[in-house]
C-alpha cells in the first residue's frame, strides 16, 4: 500500500474505532476476552457487510464496463 494511503487508512480507522468504543458496553471492556468479542462482533456486525457490498460493486462496475 502506498504511504499516503496507509495514513488516510490509519486516520479513519481511528476515527472508526473511537466510535466503535464508544457504542461498547463498559463492562465487556474490563477482560481481553470481552475485548476481542466484542471486537470480533462489531467487526462482523458493522465492518465487514460494508467492505462486502464495496467490494461486489466494484466486481459489478468491472464485468459490466
């Protein structure tokens, strides 16, 4: 990845992870385990349905062009 882009992708992770702990119950943060589910939840919930549709799009726009 170029260094330029690598930045922008850190920046809005960032932003996106504040978010994310920001809408985290409190008391599944206290434990590494309640940490990463919740993590691997919230990736699965929010995250990963909006890289899949970015994705099939772009798959689309490439056979249809």
């Amino acid at each position: 990845m170029k260094p330029a882009n690598q930045k922008k992708l850190q920046k809005h992770l960032q932003a996106v992870a504040k978010i994310l702990y920001q809408e985290a119950e409190t008391k599944e943060l206290e434990s590494l385990a309640g940490i990463e589910k919740t993590i691997r939840t919230q990736t699965l919930e929010y995250i990963t349905p909006e890289l899949g549709v970015f994705f099939s799009k772009k798959q689309q726009e490439l056979h249809y062009c």
